[in-house]
C-alpha cells in the first residue's frame, strides 16, 4: 500500500495485537485443537472416498497429510508468540 494510505490509528488495528501473549495462547491452542480434529476428520474421510486403495498411494496421501498441517499452524503459532505491540511487517 503506499504511504499515506491508512491513517495511523488504522495501521495501528492493522498491523498489532492489542491482546496479551498468554490470551493469544489461549485463542491459540483452542483453535489449533480443533482445527487439527476437523482437519483430522477431512483427512480420513478424503482417504476413505477418494484414495484408491493401493498401498504405496496410501502411503504418500497419508505422509503428505501428516506434514501438511504444520505449514498453516506456523502462522497461528508465529501470532501467539508475538510480543503485544510488536509490528508484524518487519521492513
């Protein structure tokens, strides 16, 4: 966005967390619980549906899966532990 774009109470609301650390690991660790049994449940019901039954293909769906998770809980767990204040676009 170019300067001047947002008025400086709106990049306030924009780019930091009024919440304390320990409430956003809270938020956190709820979201992230649930989030991994919905996602749990997605996962064996894609499996069961549309995974042929062969082992090896089995296999790497499982493996892909197992790893796949991890990539958007980086993001939610970067935001837990961001100090309050700290500006998440790092220039």
């Amino acid at each position: 966005m170019p300067d001047g774009f947002f008025s400086d109470r709106t990049h306030h609301l924009l780019y930091r967390s009024p919440m304390s650390v320990s409430t956003k690991k809270l938020i956190g660790t709820i979201v992230l619980l649930v989030g991994l049994v919905i996602y749990a449940f997605l996962c064996m019901i894609i499996a069961v549906t549309i995974v042929p039954p062969i082992k090896w293909v089995e296999l790497a769906y499982y493996a892909f899966v197992g790893v796949a998770w991890a990539f958007p809980c980086k993001y939610l767990i970067i935001w837990m532990l961001r100090p309050v204040g700290e500006d998440e676009d790092t220039q």
